[in-house]
C-alpha cells in the first residue's frame, strides 16, 4: 500500500501525477471517434507505457501493473466506444486512488475492464500455501484481509465457517475439503466471489499478479488427466515451470 503521507512533497508529486493521469484520459476521450480512433489509439498505448513507468516511480504496484494490462490491449480495440469506455475506467481507477490516498490489491478488481470490450480472459493469480490458482476476476467482488471468520453451528464439509461482508453471513469455502493442503500460515486474505447470484469467499494466503491470458493458452483437464486431477478444475495454463489451476466456480459451489 501507497503512503501518500509519507512527506507532502511525496504526497504533492503523487497527487500531480495522477492529476494528470485524469486530465490527459479526458482529452482521449474528448478526441476519439471513427475518424481519429487507430491515431489515438497508438497516443493512448505510448502514454500508457509512460504511466506505467510513472506509477511504479510512485510506488502505485497496483496501478503500474493494471496499467501494463490496459497498454497490452489498446491495439485490439476496433471501435471508439472501448476505447472510451477503457479510458473512463482507467479515470476513475485514478480519481480513486486520489480520493482514497492508498494502492491496494482490491484496486484493480473494483476497476477491471468490462467484460465485453476483452478478447482475453483476465485472472487473479492466487495462493494457498504452496498451491497455486487462479479465479476469473470477474467473479471477483472484492479482496480483504479484515473480517473475523465464524464457525458454522454444524460442521458442514467443504465450508470453513462464515465471514460478515455487507449486511450478509458469506460462506468461506474450505480448499482443504477439496483436496488441498493443509496450510500453516496465519496471515490470510478472503476474496469474496459471486457466481449466478450467489456469493461466496475464498481463503487465500497470497494474492499475486492480475494475468490476462489468451483462450489459446488455456488447456483443458480432459486433454492432460495426469497433471491436474481436481472436481472443480477443468482449465488450467502453464507459467514458468508451474501448472496453474484455474477453478471452476460453478463447480466448487455446487
């Protein structure tokens, strides 16, 4: 997390520089139509890798990497309307961080392009101890390591317990029930999901990068039955030396 208040001349500069970050998204915005949209859209890229450098200057690591994201698919947007719409959430992703004075990992879940100006899928890089997933960060609601976790009156299998989260009781999904590993480490984080109406929490001892990964990169379970054999994966992609899982929602709380 960002201190804004570390110094005032560390506060003035962060507080400039996202000033201009919205002053500068607003004329994109004001520019783009059919006629200027692929000139713009190159300014848009190029100014984008120079916010990016800018924000990890300014200690923004949220920021800095939401915006590496957002640079990557400036090229791929085929009418004025994304492009607009991308840049008025990169706006408001900046007016926050002013109104906010703080650089969390929630940032870029609360600001994630919509769902239907993407040609990618958009994940959330997650740990368990020493397990790796991934969740769609659609799904995502919101990231908080703030809420006391309740035990259920009965034990139910699959559930560790509840978590309050506004005004509702949220059931915690227990990995260890699935077939994870039992993890020692205490410092958790709970990402609150919701699939079909229904929300739910996952316990989490590390969230890590927001990854945007092609369809192409994604491999089906079916197709490699020896390297991931869970109920509620049927995806997963290859990182490093890593296969990482991506859960399947809909299955895990069914």
């Amino acid at each position: 997390m960002s201190d804004f208040f570390s110094d005032d001349f560390t506060a003035e500069l962060k507080a400039y520089f996202l000033d201009s970050v919205c002053k500068e998204a607003d004329k994109f915005i004001d520019l783009t139509d059919e006629s200027t949209l692929r000139r713009i859209r190159n300014e848009v890229g190029e100014q984008t890798r120079a916010w990016a450098v800018d924000a990890k200057t300014n200690e923004f690591v949220h920021f800095s990497q939401w915006l590496e994201l957002f640079e990557e698919r400036t090229q791929s947007f085929k009418e004025p309307r994304e492009l607009i719409k991308s840049l008025k959430t990169l706006k408001a992703y900046a007016e926050a961080l002013i109104q906010e004075k703080a650089d969390t990992a929630d940032h870029p879940v609360r600001f994630a392009l919509s769902a239907e100006l993407r040609q990618d899928v958009q994940l959330l890089h997650c740990r368990w101890g020493n397990q790796d997933f991934a969740i769609p960060l659609l799904n995502v609601v919101e990231i908080s390591s703030q809420i006391p976790l309740y035990p259920l009156p009965d034990k139910k299998d699959g559930l560790m317990g509840v978590i309050p989260f506004r005004g509702e009781a949220v059931p915690v999904i227990s990995f260890h029930d699935h077939g994870f590993n039992h993890s020692e480490i205490k410092n958790t984080f709970y990402v609150i999901c919701e699939h079909q109406g229904v929300r739910f929490s996952l316990q989490v001892t590390e969230t890590d990068d927001l990854m945007s990964l092609k369809e192409s990169e994604l491999l089906n379970v079916e197709s490699h039955s020896t390297v991931i054999q869970t109920a509620f994966v049927s995806k997963f992609f290859i990182k490093g030396n890593k296969s990482i899982m991506i859960l399947d929602l809909e299955k895990l709380v069914a």
